[in-house]
C-alpha cells in the first residue's frame, strides 16, 4: 500500500480507516484483537524494516528506529505500549503514520483492509469501557463479525514523547493576552487528554470553556443555545463566542459540524476553529470548504488562543 490517501467528499460525515490486527498470547488460547486508524494519518504501511536500537529509550514499546527515505523513524511495539503479549507473526507490518507534524511508525501483526464509513457508524466508548482501557479508544466500530476500536493514537505519541509540541504547548508560548472576561467557547473533542489541554491553554487565556465529546453534543448544544436565545429575545453570542471543533470525532465529525454551523441562518456568523492533528497544507483545503474561519494543527496550540482572538470582535 504504497499510497492511502483516498479523496472524500468533504462534508459527507464519512471517514476511511486502515483495520489492522494483534495477535496476542494469552494462557488459554490465543486472541486476535482488531483495531483501526483514520487513513489521513497513514503514509504507508510497509514490511519490518532493519532497525537500529535507541539508546535510552523512553518506554519499552520503542524498539528503535529505521531509515525511511533519508528519515529516521520510531518504530513502536503497538501491543507493548497496550500492555500485551504480541503472538509471534510470519509476516508483521509496519504502519508509518504522521500527524502532529510527527513521523512515527507502529509494529502491528496485519493489516485486513480499508473501510469507508460514516461517522454514524463509529460509536463513542462509554465511560466504562474508556476507564478500563486507560481512555486510549476514541471510537468503537461493530462490524458482523467484530468490533474495530479505533485508538487514541495522540495520546500514544504524546506519553511516549512528553516534550512533544502538542504536549508542551501553553499560551505562554504563542504571547497569548489574557481578553476580558465573558468569551465563551465551545470546544468539541472526542479525546480526553485533548480536551483538557485545550481547555487548559484557552482558559490560561481568559475563555469560559464548554466541553462537548463529539460534533453530534456540540451541534444539540449548540441547538439549545439557539433556541435559549430566541426565548430571551438574546443574540446566540450571549452564550457563545466561538466554537474550537477537532476533525475526527464519533457520531459527527468537525467538518460536517462546521457546514452545519454555516448552514444555519442563526449561527452562520459564529467564527469556527477547527484543530485537528491531521490538519496540513495539503488537507487544509477541505477545511476552508466548509467554512471554517481558521484551522490549526494540534503542534500548534501555543498560537490557539492569540488566533482565537483575532477571530472575535475587540472590546473596549
């Protein structure tokens, strides 16, 4: 699979995802867990390169790193990091991903195939089942068969590479000014970690932050805001300034929460942010075709709040 990057109609609610597999060894008999990726994080998927060990490494799940193409690449034991026994394979693969402006690549038993889904179809964990798995499934997928657990594959990154720009990112950093009081964002993410991060960074900034885990909860909330203000007879940015979206998210992802949000005569004018770690120069496009009025990369969240702010109206 030399080339994964399969063009979507934007706006549709559709993703693709890479399905892979682990083949894991437990006592009474051999398991075979099954796992998916958002294709827009895949560069490729290759076989087990030469590698050369890493000293020190940060974690027993890096194995060491390999050379792709004049580039040196981490290689993580995708099983380890999740705290299994990986069963031995004939032919493992390798899947090389970037997002966060981050090439790394993961060890995994096999690849299936690539689904072309809605975002409908992709269920959010239930607290329960995220607790059990240390919050590191973002979305469930039930196929006949079987279920596909689409992985937090940020949150990976990040505790492998706590000195990461996404991790370290704060307002400090970009020269953020704190703004008057009252700015109210609403911030729609489907990953935990992210969601406390961002609010963090927007709050050290002056925002009210309302959280929302998907764009299905952003855009009911965003209907209840709408008809609260036609009650009181109140413009909607009486209860919110501004709407922060990630990209991948269960149920509605951010584009389709963003042409919904411009479609709506009530709500069209409300400035939109999209921050995503798949956001690039060669997918911002998509972005900007359903309106959104700035789009930043989660590398980038030390610019968030300043880019926030040009976003709103001054005050006095």
């Amino acid at each position: 699979m030399s080339n994964t990057r399969i063009l979507l109609e934007t706006g549709t609610n559709e993703l693709e995802i890479v399905e892979f597999f682990l083949d894991e060894q437990r006592q009474a008999r051999d398991y075979r867990g099954y796992y998916g990726i958002n294709v827009a994080k895949v560069l490729e998927i290759i076989q087990m390169p030469e590698l050369t060990e890493m000293p020190e490494a940060s974690h027993p799940a890096v194995m060491g790193a390999f050379n792709l193409r004049d580039e040196i690449i981490p290689l993580i034991d995708l099983a380890a990091w999740l705290g299994k026994s990986q069963a031995g394979s004939e032919a493992p693969k390798v899947i090389v991903t970037e997002f966060n402006r981050i090439k790394s690549a993961f060890l995994v038993s096999g690849v299936t195939r690539i689904h072309r889904i809605g975002w409908k179809e992709v269920q959010a964990p239930t607290k329960y089942v995220s607790s059990l798995t240390v919050n590191t499934i973002t979305g469930v997928v039930r196929f006949p068969d079987r279920i596909v657990f689409l992985l937090d594959m940020e949150k990976i990154c990040m505790e492998l590479n706590p000195d990461s720009p996404a991790a370290l990112s704060s307002p400090e950093n970009g020269g953020a000014r704190p703004i008057a009081d009252g700015q109210r964002i609403l911030l729609a993410d489907d990953s935990g970690m992210a969601r406390s991060m961002i609010s963090k960074n927007l709050s050290m900034a002056g925002f009210k932050i309302h959280t929302e885990e998907n764009g299905e909860t952003a855009w009911s909330y965003l209907q209840s805001v709408k008809t609260m203000a036609g009650e009181a007879g109140r413009p909607v940015t009486d209860y919110v300034n501004l709407v922060v979206s990630d990209i991948e998210m269960p149920a509605m992802d951010g584009h389709t929460l963003t042409r919904s949000i411009k479609s709506d005569p009530a709500l069209r004018d409300l400035p939109v942010i999209l921050c995503s770690s798949i956001i690039t120069e060669t997918l911002r496009h998509k972005g900007a075709s359903v309106g959104a009025d700035d789009q930043v990369s989660k590398a980038e969240l030390d610019g968030l709040a300043a880019r926030a702010m040009a976003l709103l109206p001054t005050t006095e």
